[in-house]
C-alpha cells in the first residue's frame, strides 16, 4: 500500500466523522426549530424526552463530502458518482418520511425502485455458493437479492430505536465490509465502506445515550440501503458469500424478522408501531440504553465475529458455522421475550 492510499484510507475515515461530529449540534437545533421532532410515546420509541430527529442527513453530507474526494483522488468518476447517487436517493426518501410519513406502499414502491436500480447497476447474481455447494440460478438469486436490500432498509429502520443502536450496528458493517472488499482486491469499495465507518462514528457522538440527536428514516434507510448495496456487491464480486453477508447483519435480522413473523402470527398488524423487538423489551425489563448497546455490541464481537472468521478460513464449514450462530441468536430472541411477558415487561 502507497502513501499515497494509506493517507486516502485515513482521509475517507476521518473526514466524515468530523464533519458529522462537528455539525451535529447545528444540525440538532436547525431539526428543532423546524418541528422535527420525535415526541416520546408507549409504542415504540422508548425515550423520556423530545429529541429531534432526521440527523441521517448529516451522515449523507459526511458521506457526499468523502465521496467527492475520493472521486478526485481514484479518478473513478462513473463508480463513484452512482454511489453519490445512491446516497442522495436513500437519504431523500427516509428525509420524506421524517418530515411527513407516508402509506407503506409509497415507501415500499421506492424501495424497491432503488433495489431494482442496483440489479441494473452491478448486474445479476449469477451464482451463490454455500460451502461445497454451488446453485446457479440467476433469475431467482437476483431477485432475492432485491427483496434483500428491501428488507436491510426496514429492518435498519425497525431496530433504529435505542441510543447508538443502528449507528454502533453502522460501525460495525462498515468495518466487516471494508475488510472484505480490502482482502478482496476491491479498494475503492473499501473506502466506501470506510467512510460508512466514519460518519456512523461521528454520529455516535450525539446518539449515544442519551440521545440528543436521532438519525431517522433518513439514517436508518441510508444505513439499511448501504448494507444491502454492499452484501450485493460483495456476493456479486466474489469479494464475499451469501452467508457471510447474511452472518455480519445476523444480531439485526434476527431480531427485526423474528418479532415480524411473531406479529404476523399472532395476528398482529405487523406494518403498526410496537415495543415487541428484543431490545424494546430489554429496555422495558429494566435494562438501560447503554446497558442495551453493550449487549449487542457483545454478541457481535463474541458470537458474529468468530462465525464469520470461522466461514472465512473454514469455507466448506461455513453453513454449519452460520447455522449455529443463527440458531443461537433465535433462542437468545425467545428467551428475551419469553422472560420479558412473564414479568410484564
């Protein structure tokens, strides 16, 4: 590695965590002065007091910001300027839904215009692996892959709702994908990834507990769409499996799709605000914000990260290794929300 790509690396790092941690607090009082606020209530948001929200614009900024000076610096000026792109879209639909939400299938309709947009960008999914298996099937594998990105904006979206939840979960994406793409060979990629890393941690600064900052749709849809756009990358490059993918996003989807099917089968509108997640129900049993963050920050260092290592250096083992991380994560779910309901949490 030059100099010269050890100093980009660091540019597209730090650039975006100062700007978002240095205009987090003007950005707070603007939301304020317009209204922007999220009102405390028994639904689903589970903070005592006022907070403005909508501050996933400033990670956009950070982010556009980074880009542009990457741009510069690799002279990858098509690559780059769809990302930018990108980010300016799933930033705009989540800033709509901040200011004036929408039906569900509005929201929908442009989620799934901006992954279809993707399958057009990267191309199809030609083939998944899964350990000494291999299906090729393009069709069905490019279509699951737009369903995914659909359900990693929701789902982001769903679990933004504890301090420094979805913006600790951002850092940690970021890290796993900026170092898959670097192993891979693919380091403009990487910088993007990077750059994620750096405005979620600048972020953080005015999210953590107690929040005074709340990243909103316009946050949690950009961090949701750029998980999905990496894991499609990824999975289409080579630069990583599907399982792999599917294990760095584990702690997340477990918990948002397993409360969603548990709503669904109790016959629950699914589409409704709730408190039915796990870590709603942590919080309601007793635990705090922070107590809560360590709590996944711990099963994605302790349970995600070895997994994930494993089905690195082990390939053929990777379905049994992912498998048993999933499965440990379903039954840590249950037992939350089974011991929660008995103590009427």
């Amino acid at each position: 590695m030059t100099n010269g790509t050890q100093t980009l690396w660091w540019i597209s790092g730090f650039l975006p965590f100062v700007l978002v941690a240095l205009f987090g607090g003007l950005a707070g009082q603007w939301l304020q002065r317009q209204g922007i606020v999220d009102q405390p209530d028994q639904a689903r948001r589970l903070h005592a007091q006022a907070t403005p929200r909508g501050g996933g614009v400033l990670i956009a900024m950070g982010l556009a910001v980074t880009l542009i000076v990457q741009m510069v610096a690799l002279a990858s000026w098509a690559q780059i300027w769809l990302l930018l792109l990108f980010v300016v879209v799933a930033t705009g639909m989540g800033w709509l839904e901040d200011v004036r939400p929408r039906p569900i299938r509005y929201r929908l309709l442009g989620q799934f215009g901006v992954a279809l947009a993707v399958w057009l960008w990267l191309g199809p999914i030609e083939t998944v692996g899964l350990g000494v298996w291999l299906w090729d099937n393009p069709w069905m594998w490019t279509m699951l892959g737009v369903v995914a990105i659909v359900w990693l904006m929701n789902l982001h979206n769903f679990m933004d709702g504890a301090d420094g939840l979805a913006a600790t979960q951002g850092i940690w994406s970021g890290a796993c994908y900026a170092a898959l793409f670097a192993h891979a060979g693919n380091p403009s990629w990487a910088l993007v990834a990077v750059a994620l890393v750096g405005g979620c941690a600048g972020f953080l600064i005015w999210n953590r507990p107690v929040a005074r900052l709340f990243m909103g749709d316009s946050g949690s849809l950009l961090l949701g769409g750029l998980v999905g756009l990496f894991a499609y990358q990824a999975v289409t490059s080579g630069a990583a499996s599907l399982m792999v993918c599917l294990m760095i996003s584990a702690v997340f989807v477990v918990d948002a799709t397993a409360t969603l099917l548990w709503r669904i089968r109790s016959g629950q509108q699914w589409y409704t605000a709730h408190a039915s997640h796990a870590f709603q129900r942590l919080i309601a049993g007793g635990l705090s914000h922070a107590q809560v963050l360590i709590v996944y920050a711990a099963l994605n260092i302790g349970l995600v990260l070895p997994a994930v290592t494993g089905a690195l250096w082990w390939p053929r083992h990777e379905a049994w290794l992912g498998m048993a991380l999933f499965v440990a994560l379903i039954l840590g779910w249950w037992r939350v929300q089974r011991r929660t309901l008995e103590i009427g949490a």
